[in-house]
C-alpha cells in the first residue's frame, strides 16, 4: 500500500483575495472539514511546509518579478494583474509557502518508494509566467516542483499532468523548449487563458514535448478519459518519466461555476488511477499533486477526497 501525505498550513487561509472572489480561503477550510469528516485525514502523514528560500523561486521566475510581488504586496496592492489576482498585504509570504510545500513534498516522496502527496495550497500557480501574475496565481508552484526535483534529486525526466479546466499557460511555456519535462494538459477550449491549441507542441528540442488535449464546452468523463487512455498513456509509455506531477483543478466538474465541462467525481477519481498506473511503472509509485483550481465548495472537497482514496490504493 502507498503511503500518501497532505502538505498543508492554516496559514494558506491568510491569502485573502477579496469578498466574493472564488479564489477564496473558504475553499481549502471546507476541504480539511471534509477530508476530516471522511476519515482520510487519518490515513494520511502530515506533512507541515515552511516558506520557500527565494532561490528556490529562482528556479523558474525572473528576479525582479519575485522582488516586484513582494514589493506590491507590502504596499498594500490589492491586485497584481489587469483583471483578477487579487491579493493582501500576507499573500507574498503565502505563496512562498505554497512553494516551500511543493518542495517538502517532493523531499518526503523521495524518502521511500511508493510515496505520494496531495499539496493542499493556495494560492494556485499553473497561470504564473516567468515574469507575470495571471488567474489568480502568484508563483507557478508544480513548474517549480519540476525543477526543484531536477535540481535537488536529480530527476531528469518529468511529466506534469494538468486536468484543470483552464489551460496551464505558465507551465507550458516554463517548458516550452525542454525535453526533459513532458507536459500534458486536457482543457476546455477556446477558452481562459486562450492558449493551450492542439498545434502548441513545443519548439526547439523540446518540440513534441508539449500535448494539449483542447475540448469543447460541455466536454465529461468520456472525453477526459479517452484524451488519457488515447493520448497521455503512449506518449508517458514513451517518455518513461521518473516522476510524475499533477496540477490538479477540480474545476472541469460540472458543477463547478468558473467553467462549463461535465466531469464527476467518479471521473477524476479514474484519472488519477490511470496517473497512478503509469507511476508503478515507471517512478517507483511517486506522485506529486498540487491543488490548482476548483471553486464549488461541495464538488471540489468531494473530487479531492474521491482523488485521495485513488492515491491511497
């Protein structure tokens, strides 16, 4: 049986991002609620991060940037971009500890064989560019994962697995030209950010590195689950990574009111057991999930506790 771990902290509830904003504290306080009142907290390790050093952001956004969002947060800014990162006067300290816990989980995977960690964090990343905030995220946390691995424990090849239902932009230009990470992204399209179109493969040696998946509004479980049966498990077959992350947005349920798709729960829980497979086969078990986004507060909690019983198994 694998072990699996929750890297969490009460204080990723101190990001306030404004009344009525989906990406709220709200979210992660009704998730522990019910992970607690399911009995899964019980079976898995805590894990408890700490900030990340700014070096370890380093991996992936440019210096003036991380200085910029510091800047703005200390001076009170409420938004770091033109549209809908919203943030407070604690969130550049938050988002150092959303990294600080992707890296913890990454070192308590490599600990042991079949070890796996769902990152409970805010706020989300995958939108982060090297040099820009965008969709609610600050730092491109499994981007960073990604490299922290490469760097820290030697992982040369890595494939990131993002079902959110928004495109990973930030992710997927992160890594746009690298062989050594494999990024897979099923999304709804067209649509936020508008990237994310079959034609965007990768450039340079890392052409062929990059698959998107883009699906219609409307698009469920079927569809999810033939783009992973069909196209995620050759090209994963192919790339043998040995490790695995997940940007996991729960917000492709179809009760989820940023997005118009049709996945259950029952449908990511299958997901995350085809993810699973290609880690016994190839990473010794290990698998990394970080929690991107998934704004209803019944569906997300339910999916999350749907996508840890798969872990568990």
């Amino acid at each position: 049986m694998p072990e699996v771990a929750i890297v969490y902290h009460e204080d990723f509830l101190k990001h306030f991002t404004g009344r009525g904003h989906p990406e709220s504290p709200e979210r992660l306080r009704v998730l522990m609620q019910t992970l607690a009142s399911e009995g899964l907290l019980n079976k898995l390790v805590a894990v408890t991060p700490r900030p990340a050093p700014i070096e370890t952001v380093l991996l992936v956004h440019a210096p003036h940037y991380v200085h910029w969002v510091e800047a703005k947060c200390r001076e009170g800014a409420q938004c770091l971009d033109q549209g809908d990162t919203f943030v407070c006067s604690d969130s550049y300290q938050i988002a150092l500890l959303a990294v600080g816990a992707v890296t913890a989980a990454a070192d308590w995977v490599m600990g042991a064989e079949n070890r796996r960690a769902f990152c409970a964090v805010r706020p989300p990343g995958h939108h982060a560019e090297r040099d820009r905030a965008l969709g609610f995220c600050l730092f491109n946390n499994v981007a960073i994962c990604a490299k922290y691995f490469q760097t820290k424990h030697a992982t040369d090849k890595v494939l990131i697995v993002d079902w959110d239902v928004h495109h990973g932009n930030g992710t997927q230009n992160t890594f746009y030209a690298d062989p050594t990470v494999l990024y897979f992204s099923v999304h709804q399209y067209p649509y936020y950010p508008g990237s994310g179109a079959e034609c965007e493969r990768g450039e340079a040696k890392g052409d062929d590195y990059t698959i998107n998946v883009p699906l219609p509004a409307g698009s469920g479980d079927n569809e999810f689950l033939t783009a992973f049966r069909e196209k995620l498990v050759p090209a994963a077959e192919a790339f043998h990574p040995n490790m695995i992350l997940i940007s996991a947005g729960f917000d492709a349920h179809a009760d989820d009111p940023l997005a118009g798709m049709r996945v259950t729960t029952d449908g990511f829980a299958e997901m995350t057991r085809i993810v699973a497979g290609l880690a016994e086969r190839h990473c010794q078990g290990r698998i990394v999930s970080v929690l991107e986004g998934g704004y209803d507060l019944k569906a997300m909690p339910a999916s999350v506790a749907a996508h840890l019983r798969v872990l568990l198994e």
